[in-house]
C-alpha cells in the first residue's frame, strides 16, 4: 500500500533536516549586548583583529610545508589547494609568487605599512590571478563561520519618528559592519582598550576609527536624548555574530569596471536613496543615504577589483585614499574609515599603460605589485589538467597514459626562455625544472638557469588553451573512447592558426617545433614503456640478476664462477656484465666502481639483517629490464605488428605485453593496441634505440 503523499514529503524533510549543523547555528547567529560582546573581547581580543590580520591568520590556520627546491627553502601554504573546497580553486606550482603575497599579508598584519597598499596581481592571461583572489574571498566567508574567525558587529534598537510623527520600533544594522568598540568614544577608547587586552596576552587591540555616518546619526541622537549619559545609549546596541558573504553583500565586495561612458563613483561609495528623502526631508540625512557601495560592504574583509586597470580616474580618487588613508567620502558625507584588504588584478598590457601614465603615479606609489606568472615546473603543470579531466568526471572516454603530461609539456616549453648557456636543449631544461638530474648539472646550475631567464612564465600558452584543445579532442568521433597524446598535440597544432595571443608568424613556428619535440619525447616514452612491458618476466628479471650479481661477486673478489651445467670454475664472463652495464650508460673506465658501489651496498643490507632487490635500485632495475627487453625483442618479433598477418604463438606473446600494459601502465583494450603498433612502426623503421 502506498504511503500518503504528506507523509512521503515529511520523511524526505525530516532526512534533510537531521543534516543541519542546529548547534552551529546558533552560534553564528549569537546576539547579545554590549557588555556581553566586551566580555568576549576580554576573553579573546582577537576578535577585534583587522582585515589584513584576519586574512593572514586564515591562510596560516591551514598550516604549511616547508621544502628546499634547489638549495632554496621554500614555504607552501596548503590554504591555497583549496582545502575547504575539495581543491575545486587549487594553485599549482606558484609556491615563490604565494610566499610574496603570503609576506604582503604578514607585514601588512603587523601594521609595516603594506596595510595601506592596493596588492596587484600581475600576470599573463590565464595564470590564476582571479582564482588567487577567488580562493581568498571564499576562505574568508569560511573563516567567518569557525570559532577561530569569529567576528562581530552592531545594530541598533531603536523608536524612530517620521515626518508624520508616527513613532515605530526599529532594528537598524550598522550598514558598514563595523567594529563594535567604535561605540567607545576615543577620547576614553584608548584606556578601554589598554584594560580589555590584558599585556600578558601579548595582542594589541587595533583602532580600526570612528562610526560611520549612520551610526555615528544614531549615536549622536541617542546622547542628546539621553543627555549625555553613554551607558544608557548602550542599552539600544545589540552586538551579533558577523558572517562574510559575498553573496549577501557582507564583507566581501567584487568591483568590475563596466563601459567607461556609465561608470559612476557612487558604485564604491552609495548613493542617495531618493525613495527616502521624502520620509527624512533631507538628502544629507545618512538614514536617507544608502551605504551599499563596493567599498562600504566590503567593509571588514576583502574587495576585488576584476581588471583594476581599467578603472577610469573618477573611481582612482575613491582608490587612493581607501589605500592610504583607509578613508572613503561617501557623497555628502564626511571621510568615513574602512578597514578591508583591497586586492586587484591586471594583465601586462594594462600594467605597461600604468608605468607609462604620468598621471597614475600617485597609483603607482601606492601598489605592491605581485607577478603570477605560468608553471615552469612540468608536474604542477599536469595536475591543473588531471583535475578537470579524470576518470571520475570524463565518463564513457578513455584517455590513454601520458595524453595530460604530452599536452601539459608542450605548454611549459612555450613558456621557457632557450638558455643561453650549459649546452642544453630546451627539453633538458624543463627536465631540470621538474626536478630530473642530468649529468653535470648540479643545483647551483638551476638555480643559475632561473636567474638569467628574468621574464620566464610571463608568455607562452595559457592553460585555458590547452584545455580547451583537450575537450575537442575528448568530444571528437575519432579514438574509438580513448583520447591519446596524438589526437590532443594535433588539436593544439590545428588551433595556432586562429590562436588570438601569438603576435607573429615566427612565434607560431616556433611553437609547432615545440609540438615536435614533445612528440619525439612521447616516442622515447612508450618505447620504454612498452620495453618494460615486454621485459616484465619476474621469474626472468630475477635469474639474471642473481647471475649478474654472481659475476661481479667473483669479479671483485678474483674468484671464479661456478657454471650450474657444467660443474666447471669459470672466470666471471664479462659480456655478460657490460651488455647489462651499458644499458644504462657504465663507461669501461667505471665499470669497477659501478660493481664495487653494488657489493658494498649487498654488504651494507646483509649487516641490518635485509636482502637485497634488484627493485631498490632503479639504475640496475632498469639495466637488467634493458637487457631482458634486447634478449626477447627478436622472439616476439615486434616489427611483424604492422604486417597485415601475425602468427599464433606472437599474437599470444602480443597479448601478454597488451595485458601488462593495461594493467601496470593504465592502458585499456584500444589505446594499448594504438601504443603497441606506433612502437612496432619504430622498430620497423628502425629508429629504435639500442
């Protein structure tokens, strides 16, 4: 029997209602007087935190992870992988440029004079500037809600008289959020504060200035009501829990400049509110006044500035004194303090008009410019892409192993500037980036690579291109369900024909060698790749390392060697030893050493008691795997691929190199038999490496 409708519905409520956090609740939304809020800051003072300490305390209260890069100690602030968000916004690779800002946010806390400055983010297209200030908005507004990020504001409870003489119970907010200790007059504010922060607590409560016109009205009119008598006033203010919003308009403002001909001031600072003016009978009356700016709302937390450069002069006025001075002046109204973190971005070309504006010097001067330039390092580079396209949202396609790493290097080379020295191809550089030793390269090489490549990461391809060229091909008919690196770099290459950024003919050349040389590293790749599919015989692997062990052990002890056929004492056999030791580039005059560095370190595992695995150490895994793959290569005659008729017993031995593919590499039915057949074109063609 069905259940009645009512009932259903009830069910389904009650379910989405046991989800709510009533407790937490509760506490966001705590109202209480004004002696309750002074106990609060008794307590704790630092709810009376400025903007700039609230948001360098927010970053911090992620934690952080200190590492060295290249004999460089580096500091990653995990706020910006987007915790609280499921990485959704997460920064990669821009450790340098976040501890500059992370530093911006530190001496600006501690009042060193970077609180008065507009941060600006500086950057190409596409390099994360609005996420970086996205990321800082949300985290704020999350902030807010814990204990940790608790702040507070005021309303006023007042009776009111109209025109008419009508009088009416109101509950007016401070328009502008502000602080509560406001309230305290500042001829008395600063003994209060002295007392509320107890010395041993060890913060000093900021004076964060004066009401704002609306409030500072209600106060003034409340005194003379209640003829000077403060305490009184005092029983009309509720203090609550402040919550930054940015979709409530609370704490969090986002200007875009709009066409120059309609752009108006009063969008920063309010306006009058015509509506009103009839009920007050004044339009320098604040209550007729609405203090719903940019500025005024984003009072006690964060504005954004989208495009910062763009601002026509009128609004750089409103600008420079909300940096310098933390002022506004509403229009009709006196200066107005504000306390919030003003942080715009801008791309080169507009910065580059700003430095050549002899008019925006006073702009200038008041700007601590931060540069968010591309990923110059490979891996951070692969994670922005495996975000977007992974097995959990790319459903029904298949992309084969290497398709983000192909796309995601082509990207970094365009970025890096040729070196100018050391003899390196621009491939090897970006290896040495990503944390790749390469012979005769020390750290102190690197670190001189970055030095002498000053505007590295300014230009190049942005990230949104090469993502856009990864959804066409991931769209496309072509592939069978599976998207491999060739089908993405050829859409990469199709798209530089209408490619709005590159400014000459040379630059797209030099951007299709680029493609290129990403498509000759995917071939060393796969040819690997499939080698240690085909060598992956453990049972094989494991015989010719215990016999190669047995060699140099005899070897380096001058004795001989046991042969298990013929019960004879033979000498080590040599062959045997360099085929395995070439593989991975042993010369003659170092094979002694390499075979006493192996011994020694058998010896050093027997001493803790441990055996040795050719797994532990890859230089000599790779070798023997090397090795096994030239024994074998010829029995599964990988060239007859690309005949048109394959043998049994080779198709069976195919099939096995298909499933190791498949299952240790992340190939599937279709991409595993492509990758298996363009290496059996390398051999054929005999490009293969021996």
């Amino acid at each position: 029997m069905r259940e009645p409708r009512e009932m259903t519905t009830s069910g389904w409520v009650n379910r989405i209602a046991a989800l709510q956090d009533r407790q937490g609740y509760s506490e966001q939304h705590w109202e209480g007087s004004f002696e309750d809020y002074l106990g609060i800051v008794r307590q704790n003072p630092k709810v009376t935190r400025t903007a700039f300490q609230r948001v360098y305390d927010m970053i911090l209260s992620h934690g952080k992870t200190e590492y060295i890069d290249n004999k460089k100690k580096l500091i990653r602030y995990n706020f910006f992988t987007d915790p609280d968000f499921g990485g959704k916004d997460a920064i990669y690779g821009l450790d340098i440029a976040l501890m500059k800002l992370v530093n911006v946010f530190k001496s600006a806390a501690q009042g060193y004079g970077t609180e008065k400055r507009v941060i600006l983010l500086h950057g190409p297209v596409g390099s994360s500037k609005s996420t970086i200030a996205r990321l800082l908005k949300k985290g704020l507004e999350a902030y807010s809600k814990t204990p940790e990020g608790a702040l507070y504001t005021f309303a006023w409870d007042i009776e009111r008289t109209n025109l008419d003489g009508q009088k009416r119970r109101e509950v007016m907010p401070c328009p502008m959020h502000e602080e509560p200790l406001h309230l305290v007059p500042h001829e008395w504010r600063g003994k209060v504060i002295a007392e509320l922060a107890a010395p041993e607590g060890g913060y000093a409560i900021p004076d964060t200035g004066d009401l704002c016109p609306a409030c500072r009205f209600v106060f003034k009119d409340l005194m003379t009501e209640y003829k000077g008598d403060w305490e009184k006033v005092m029983q009309h203010v509720r203090v609550r829990r402040l919550i930054l919003s940015e979709k409530d308009r609370v704490g969090i403002g986002t200007f875009q400049p709009k066409d120059e001909k309609n752009q108006d001031s009063t969008e920063l600072t309010g306006d009058i509110n015509y509506r009103k003016i009839a009920e007050y009978g004044s339009d320098s009356d604040p209550r007729a006044f609405n203090f719903d700016g940019e500025f005024n709302i984003a009072n006690r937390g964060i504005i954004e500035f989208v495009e910062i450069l763009k601002l026509d002069v009128a609004f750089l006025y409103d600008l420079l004194g909300a940096t310098q001075e933390h002022k506004i002046k509403p229009k009709k109204f006196p200066q107005t303090d504000i306390d919030e973190v003003i942080i715009g971005h801008t791309n080169e070309p507009e910065y580059k008009k700003l430095q050549s504006n002899e008019f925006m010097e006073a702009l200038r001067d008041r700007t601590v410019k931060i540069d968010i330039p591309y990923i110059s390092r490979l891996d951070e580079e692969v994670k922005i892409y495996e975000r977007d396209y992974n097995s959990h949202k790319i459903r029904g396609k298949h992309i084969a192993p290497h398709t983000l790493e192909m796309a995601a290097m082509w990207g970094v080379l365009t970025r890096l500037e040729e070196p100018k020295k050391h003899n390196l191809t621009l491939v090897q550089k970006l290896k040495l980036y990503n944390g790749k030793s390469l012979p005769n390269f020390t750290e102190d090489n690197i670190k001189e690579l970055r030095k002498e490549a000053l505007r590295e990461g300014m230009e190049g391809i942005s990230p949104r291109y090469v993502q856009d060229k990864i959804s066409n091909a991931l769209v496309s008919d072509k592939g069978d369900g599976c998207v491999n690196p060739f089908m993405v770099l050829n859409e990469l290459e199709a798209g530089l024909r209408q490619h709005s950024l590159i400014s000459s003919e040379e630059q797209r050349k030099r951007f299709r060698e680029l493609l290129t040389d990403v498509k000759r590293e995917y071939e060393d790749v796969v040819k690997n790749e499939v080698q240690r599919a085909i060598s992956a015989d453990e049972d094989a692997i494991t015989k010719l390392c215990a016999n190669y062990i047995d060699n140099i052990k005899a070897y380096t002890q001058r004795e001989k060697v046991r042969n298990k056929y013929t019960g004879q004492y033979e000498e080590p056999d040599e062959r045997l030893m360099r085929s395995i030791e070439e593989k991975i580039d042993i010369a003659e005059s170092r094979k002694d050493d390499f075979r006493r560095e192996i011994m020694n370190y058998i010896g050093a595992l027997a001493i803790e008691g441990k055996t040795f695995n050719y797994r532990t150490n890859e230089r000599l895994h790779k070798a023997l795997e090397l090795k096994l793959f030239e024994d074998q290569k010829d029995s599964i005659k990988l060239k007859n691929l690309v005949a048109s008729v394959v043998d049994r017993e080779t198709q069976e031995k195919i099939d096995v190199v298909k499933q190791r593919l498949i299952k240790n590499y992340g190939y599937c039915e279709v991409c595993s038999t492509d990758v298996l057949n363009f290496v059996a074109s390398i051999f054929a063609r005999g490009d293969a490496k021996e």
